[in-house]
C-alpha cells in the first residue's frame, strides 16, 4: 500500500501560497514516505500469508522452529502454517485437512486397514522440510498403535535425446627376434 505523499495538499488555499510552509512541508515528505512503508510492512507482517523474512522469523520464534540455510521463504511460511493452526481435533478428517495443506489437494493418497492397525500414506513432496513436517503431523496425530508406512514418490519427466557413440580400434602386436 505506498501512498502518495503531499504534504501541501493537506494546507488551506491561503496557507499555501507561502513558499517557507510549502518548503518544509516538501522537505518532509519523504520522512512521511518512510513511515507509510513503515506501517505497511507491519501490517503485511501480521498475517503469514503476506509475511516477509522478519515476520515468518517472529512466527518462528513464538512456535519455537529452528529453520535451516536451505528453506525458502515458502517452506519456512508453510511450516509456519502447520504448526499454527494445530488445535484440530485429531480425527481422520483433521488428518486430511493437515494433509491437503502439506501436499495439496491431489498429492497424497491414504489406504486405511484399521483390522490390522495399519496406514499407508504416499505423498509427492518435492519442496525443502515438507517431509520432516510429515513426519511430525504423522508422530503427533496418529494414535500409538497403528503402524504408518509413508512413501514419498516424486515423479521425474525428462526430455532430451540420447547419443550412443561407439568405436572400434584394431591393434596387432608384431614381434621380430634374430
């Protein structure tokens, strides 16, 4: 939200006829500029949506992550988002919502055979901490007693041609004795 800064247009028609005014409230203009930027990050900073670095850092403080050198500004925001919104009950239901907002809404499928205790999850993470976040909704939302088998399976398409060279090299060894 950068806002147009005009100091003059806020004096009465009679005030701004006199330079001296008119001067040092152009000269303060950018000090106004400053200030709208100002709030405006704060604002942005409020909600994790709009957050910049600082702001995901102040999120991570309170939720107590430590982020490592190779997340993005995404992978750090999404974790963020995990974490925060975690006072679901934990239902399959609310399994899946955790699920969906990890992977999406068609990058997971889940195989239930609850006669033999037992779960499959397989995902297609392909972003940095998506799995270590897997692993911790996983620990903290599946009951003891069940067994979790989880696969991550990200899918690879590769164009381009291949090129086979190959050589042959005929040597004969010619010995001469007296």
């Amino acid at each position: 939200m950068v806002r147009e800064v005009e100091l003059v247009s806020y004096l009465p028609e009679f005030l701004a006829e006199y330079k001296e005014i008119s001067a040092a409230l152009e000269t303060e203009n950018p000090e106004f500029i400053l200030v709208w930027n100002a709030t405006d990050r704060t604002l942005r900073n409020e909600f994790i949506e709009t957050a910049d670095e600082y702001g995901i850092s102040r999120f991570e403080k309170i939720l107590n992550i430590l982020p490592s050198k190779e997340d993005t500004l995404e992978s750090r925001r999404a974790r963020v988002y995990s974490r925060w919104f975690n006072s679901i009950p934990c239902t399959l239901k609310a399994f899946i919502a955790k699920l969906i907002s990890i992977c999406g809404k068609s990058n997971f499928s889940i195989v239930k055979d609850y006669l033999n205790y037992n779960i499959k999850i397989a995902v297609g993470l392909e972003m940095f901490g998506q799995i270590e976040e897997l692993e911790r909704i996983i620990e903290t939302m599946i009951p003891c007693n069940m067994t979790v088998n989880s696969v991550n399976k990200i899918q690879c398409v590769s164009e381009g041609k291949s090129l086979i060279g190959s050589g042959i090299g005929i040597s004969e060894i010619i010995v001469i004795r007296n």
